[in-house]
C-alpha cells in the first residue's frame, strides 16, 4: 500500500517540480484567460448592466477555453522525453498514475483559473452574490474539464498535432458543467437557491473521476502501444 | 457457440454472408423508404396547425431515430472489439461513424428547414435541436480521430475508447440540455411538441421508421464490408475476388 | 386518399412546398450517397487490387 501511495505522490510531486521550472507556460493560460474577457467588453459593450448580465457565462467559457489550452501538456512533454513510457511500465496500475498527473495539472492550470476568477468578475461587474458560486462552481468544474480532457490529451498525445482535434473531442464532453456552472452563477445572482445545481455539478465531476483515469489510461495504452 | 463467436469474428466469412443479406435489405429499404414517401407526402393528412410543412416529420423522425441509436450501435461494436478483441466489430465501428454523423446532419437540416414555417426561424435553441447539435459534435470527433492515426488497428482502438466516453455522457449531456432548455425558454415561442397523430398519419411514420432502419443496417453492412476489403487486401481472397470481378 | 386536387397543388403544397421539397430532396440525396460511396470505394480497390497483379505478372514475364 504504501508504495502505492508512495508513487501517486512521487508523480504529482515531480509534476509539480516541473512545472515550477517552467513558470511562464504557468501563466499562459491566466494571460489567455484574462486577455479572452477584456475583448468581451470591446466586443459587445462596456455598460455595466448588460456585462453583468452576461458574465457569468463569459467568464466560463473563458475558464474553459483556458483550461483547453493548457491541456495539451498533460502528457505531451513527458511523452516526448520518454517518462511516459516509463511511467506505464512501472509496476503500479497506470489508472492511478494517470490520477496523480490529472491532479498535478490541475493544481497548476485549473486552480489558477479559478483564484483569477474573482478579479475578472470584478472587471464584468459580476453582481456580490455571484462571487461564491462562480468559485465553488469553478473548483468543480475545471476539475471536470482536466479529467475529461486527460482523456482526449491521452488519445492524441502520439500525434503531435492533437491540439485542435483534442478541443474538438472534449468539448462535447464540457456541456453539462457549463450549463450547470453558468445557472449556479445565475440563480445566485437572482436571488434564488444554486445548492442543487451545484449539487449537479459536483455529481458530474464524481462521475468524470470515476471514469476519467480509467479511460485515459487505457487511451494511452491504445495511443502509445498500437 | 464459441465456435460460432469465432466464424463471426472472421472478416472473411462476414463477408461471404452479409452478400446473401444485401440484395434483400436493399429491396427492403428501397421498397418501404418509396412508399413511406409517397404515403406521407401525397396520402397522409395534413395537419390542422402545421400544414403541409408537417410532412417533413416523416423524415425528420426516422432521422433523429436513428442518429442516436447509431451511436449506441458505434458504442457497443468498440466495446466488443475492445473486451474480445474482434477484429470485426472494430470494423463495424469505424463503418457506423459516417453513417450515423451524416443521419444526425439529416436529422438537424430537416429539423431547421421544418423551423422556417413552424416557428418563422430556421434556427432555435430549443433543447432537442441543441442536443442534436451536441451529437454531431461527438460523431465529427470520433470521425476526425479515427482519421487521424496511422494504422487502421490503432484508430480503432482509440475511436472505441472515445465512443464509450462519449455514450456515458450522452444521457447527462441529453439531460443537462433539456434542464437549461426549460431554464431559458423563450415566452415567445411556443412550442407544440409532438403534433397529436392520427392513425392516418402515424402508419407511413412506422413504414419510414422501418425503412430507415432496413437502410441503415445496408448501409452499415456495406461500410464494414469496405472497411474489411481495404484491411485484408493483402490476403489471397480480397486478391482473387478482385480478380474474379 | 390523394390529399391534392391537382398536381399543380401537389407541387405548392399550400405555400409549404420549397421547405418540404428541400428537405426531402437533399435527405433522400444525402442518403442514396452514403449507399453509393462504399460501393464506388470497393470498385476503386478492385481496380487497383487487379492493376497491381497485372504490374507484377508483365514484370515476372519480362524476365
């Protein structure tokens, strides 16, 4: 057992280490983030009642337009290397190795996603009640989308020109957290009960978690070995 | 019975058997699609509301019938390949993906043109149509992922993996659409749902609904038999029959 | 029952017509395609399966 849990943590501790030594692909997808919505404002209209009214689902699909972005380095730069092959032919089961590495990356893509979130809502002037939602909704949903997306990013990562075709794959896969993400915002902002469909949403990303590692694993078995 | 599993799972001996199939399900789909196009456009009664436009249901309903059914059928071919290995059921993977994308564009195209006189637009975001839109985004993955890898074996694979994925999400995506839908209905539209049918006009629906069905499993037969000509064409059958043609 | 009382009324079909003919003509079309193009793929590698048998059988004759 405890090498097990030895590994999990020897992977996310690594995967972090490395991300650390490439701080500026860190900031790439805030910059992506933050540039996405000072172009709604330019956009559509700087009045402050019509971006609030629009905010929640900007801001959303702004976080998950950057969390896509970033997808591409889950597997990609330790399969160029070789680790990944080396990680699957360790002795632990893959899934959970997977596991480890979805939630190194999220620690570094999708956590910063939702710390900025509020600075943004502040920008759209994003209603007070509005602010809890969109960050509890965000700590679940962009979970959601690196574990669904680790599916896709393991499907391409031997093609080596995966990006849009792996946008194109999860993407379909995002719908149910957005809507349920955006009405949370939403019901907040009116004044009614979001629990539910927060409820909803935290139901989807189980479910992602449960399917996610398993799926990604046998992917890169398929992706690599075939 | 294994032994059975086994012949099935041979591409040579699905070939040799789905031929004998062939002539008949053309016959069949051909024979009931006429009719059931003749019957609606001509015989069926117009509805009260609707008008003539109402006609278009007959191709519209068959269309999305199977739009999803056949990613279902997608699904379930990957995981047979996939749980035992079938070279066969990879095949009719691959062969169900094009099919099955191209009924969903049908079904969506003669869903937006029935709009225009029903609801005076061609596009609107109501539930069923965006969940329709969502499928032909999941097929168009799986089209572009199975075209994407280098051998046929690994595509398949790969496209099975994603297919599974994707049939687990279909019912939350379905239902998490129909949610947002009921959120954000428009006051001003209207919609009437499935117009009340009258037996008049629900037999030529059940004959398209079968002849849909006839001509998907042709078509799904004649895409697996491509799909195993073009892999095993370096074996001495595909050679001599090619040679015999 | 024939629901027209002319041909001419068939065709219009009270105003509906363009909207029910395009989507019955470009369904129908969409689908007599896809039951054409495996065939015209089958025919195409027949060809070429049979082209490079001839290739190799005048290059075994030559010799």
């Amino acid at each position: 057992m405890t090498s097990l849990s030895g590994a999990f943590f020897a992977v996310i501790q690594r995967d972090l280490a490395i991300a650390m030594r490439h701080r500026g692909d860190l900031l790439n997808p805030l910059f992506f983030f933050l540039i996405v919505v000072t172009l709604v404002p330019l956009g559509i209209s700087p009045e402050p009642a019509r971006l609030a009214a629009i905010a929640p689902g900007m801001i959303w699909i702004s976080a998950l337009l950057a969390t896509l972005l970033a997808l591409d380095n889950l597997f990609q730069a330790d399969f160029d290397d070789g680790s990944l092959v080396q990680l699957m032919l360790s002795p632990q089961p893959l899934w959970l190795l997977v596991l480890a590495k979805i939630i190194a990356h999220w620690l570094v893509t999708g956590l910063p996603v939702v710390l900025f979130s509020p600075l943004l809502g502040l920008m759209l002037s994003l209603p007070q009640a509005g602010f809890l939602p969109l960050l509890l909704g965000l700590v679940l949903g962009t979970a959601m989308f690196s574990l669904m997306g680790a599916v896709g990013a393991a499907l391409t990562v031997a093609l080596h020109k995966g990006s849009v075709l792996l946008s194109l794959l999860v993407m379909p896969l995002y719908v149910p957290v957005l809507i349920f993400g955006t009405s949370a915002v939403q019901r907040a902002v009116d004044g009614m009960n979001y629990g539910g469909v927060m409820a909803m949403l935290a139901a989807v990303t189980a479910f992602s978690l449960l399917l996610a590692p398993f799926a990604a694993a046998g992917a890169l078995k398929v992706g690599i070995n075939g | 019975m294994w032994q059975w599993f086994h012949k099935l799972g041979s591409p040579r001996w699905f070939y040799d058997i789905s031929g004998k199939f062939l002539p008949w399900l053309a016959l069949a789909s051909v024979v009931l699609i006429v009719t059931g196009v003749v019957w609606g456009l001509a015989f069926a009664p117009q509805d009260a509301r609707q008008g003539n436009s109402f006609r278009i249901i007959y191709i519209h309903v068959p269309a999305s019938f199977l739009a999803l059914a056949g990613y279902y059928v997608m699904a379930a071919a990957g995981a047979v390949g996939m749980i035992w290995k079938m070279k066969l059921a990879d095949m009719v993977m691959i062969a169900a993906a094009p099919l099955g994308a191209a009924l969903t564009f049908i079904a969506l195209f003669t869903g937006a043109i029935w709009g225009k006189p029903t609801w005076g637009t061609y596009w609107i975001w109501d539930a069923r149509i965006t969940s329709m839109l969502v499928l032909l985004f999941l097929y168009i993955g799986i089209i572009a992922l199975s075209r994407s890898f280098s051998t046929r074996e690994t595509s398949a694979r790969a496209c099975a993996i994603l297919a599974l994925v994707g049939t687990v999400n279909i019912p939350i995506i379905y239902k998490s659409v129909d949610w947002w839908y009921t959120l954000h209905q428009p006051a001003t539209i209207k919609l009437t749902g499935a117009p009340s049918m009258h037996p008049d006009m629900f037999k030529p629906l059940l004959v398209m609904i079968l002849g849909f069905y006839c001509f998907y499993a042709l078509v799904l037969l004649l895409n697996t038999r491509t799909e195993i000509l073009q892999r095993e064409r370096r074996t001495n059958w595909v050679k001599e029959l090619a040679a015999g043609k | 029952m024939f629901q027209f009382e002319s041909f001419d009324a068939f065709v219009a079909m009270a105003g509906h017509g363009p909207y029910v003919w395009a989507a019955y003509g470009v369904s129908l079309a969409i689908m007599a395609w896809l039951a054409v193009l495996p065939l015209r793929r089958q025919r195409a590698l027949f060809t070429e399966l049979r082209q490079r048998v001839q290739a190799q059988q005048q290059r075994g004759e030559g010799k």
